[in-house]
C-alpha cells in the first residue's frame, strides 16, 4: 500500500537532520505527486475512450428503450437528477425513466418499506410500485443507467468509483461517510458487483472506500470485467 506523503514530512520532523530529511521527502512528495497525476490522466484517459464507444455502440439500445418507455405511458424518456459529486460539486444525473411520473411524491408514503430501514442513509426497496414494467427490465439489466457514459464523457462521473449520492443523503452523513466524495462517482463500483442493494449503507461505504485506497486503471478494467456477468445475473437489482 502506498505511504501517505505526509508520512515522510512527520519522519523529517523526528530526524536529527533536518535538512537531509526535508530534501529526501520533497523529492518522494514530487515523485508520489508525478505517479498520481499520471494514474488520473490513464483514468481519465480509459472514461472518454469506453464511453464514447459505449454511446456510439448502444445507441440501438438507446433508440429501443426510449421507444419503449413511450410506447408505456408517453411520459420523457430521460430522467436527470441531481447527484453530489467529486468534492461536494452538483451535477446532472441521467438515467432512462424507468418509474411514475410522480415517483417522488409517492415515495413518503413507501419510507416504511425501506429495505434499508426508515433511518437509513439510502431508500431501497424491492417489489417498489413505482417502477414501470418496462422500467423493471431496465433495471434488471441496469440498461437504465446506460445514459450516464454521458456524464462520464463530460467529466461529471467515471466509468468506476463511488455511486454518486443524492443530497439528501449527504446532509445526513457522518464525517468518516464523506471521504466517498474525494473521487469522481461512477458507474459501476465494488458494491455493484458484489450484491448491489443488498449491501448495506455502511458496507457500501466500506467497499468504496477499499476501492479509493487501491484505485489504479488495471483496477478499473477489472472491476468493468467483473460488471458484465454481474449484470447479466442482476442479483441485488431492483
């Protein structure tokens, strides 16, 4: 695991020789500085070639689904909503709709049935009347997140990271819970594809951040392998 610059400042501290300390530690902060960088710029160098291919290769999937979404109800194809990203900035979320039109105002009558508990950080519930029939499959095969390689493209989101959190849910965030919000969200995550919402806040919380600690780009493409078969097999999905 990588040592924490601020490792080597307290060791130069704590050393007879200061001065040789302090040169030693510039060059390992320059050195640790250089490597972040450059694993940033692989990252965000992986976001814009696999979402503009994944816009320009499911584009038949995007013409279908909002065909699809019309042909239920004749409600907007898209959703946007606002999420908190990377450092507590708002953004734009898209999704296809796959709920009522009024999924919101119907939601405080549902708080009860919180699969996550009425107190909980997160509101999941399976079974929720709210979504449509053909927002169901959407989510089944997370189809309905396919809008946000938009996002990724733009700069607001990563192919993999935290799933961004609403504000509402932040408000109610301990300090230990906002170290989620260092990175860009994404996509998909740890937690995505290892139970989705059957995994608890706390331990999504836990997943996100083993991930920060040890994000790099052969991460990420190992993480996205691993999205594929745990979409097609949708458990935790709904």
């Amino acid at each position: 695991m990588e040592t924490d610059p601020a490792t080597y400042w307290n060791q130069a501290n704590h050393d007879g020789n200061v001065e040789k300390w302090s040169i030693r530690a510039r060059r390992k902060m320059k050195i640790w500085r250089m490597t972040t960088r450059l694993a940033r710029g692989l990252k965000r160098l992986l976001d814009i070639c696999a979402s503009s291919a994944g816009l320009l290769c499911f584009s038949p999937i995007f013409l279908i689904t909002a065909i699809l979404i019309k042909i239920e109800d004749g409600g907007p194809v898209f959703f946007c909503q606002k999420r908190v990203g990377a450092g507590g900035k708002l953004f734009g979320m898209w999704k296809f709709r796959s709920m009522i039109m009024n999924a919101d105002q119907v939601k405080d009558q549902l708080l009860a049935q919180n699969q996550h508990g009425q107190a909980g950080v997160t509101f999941k519930m399976k079974d929720d009347p709210r979504i449509t029939k053909v927002g169901k499959w959407l989510r089944k095969l997370s189809v309905d997140e396919f809008p946000q390689f938009y996002n990724v493209l733009r700069g607001d989101m990563s192919l993999v990271g935290p799933r961004p959190p609403l504000p509402r849910e932040v408000a109610t965030y301990k300090a230990s819970h906002l170290r989620r919000l260092r990175i860009r969200p994404g996509i998909t995550c740890l937690w995505q594809i290892g139970g989705r919402a059957e995994i608890d806040f706390e331990g999504q919380v836990r997943l996100d951040l083993q991930y920060i600690r040890s994000s790099s780009a052969a991460y990420d493409i190992l993480i996205l392998l691993k999205t594929i078969p745990a979409v097609l097999l949708g458990k935790g999905a709904y």
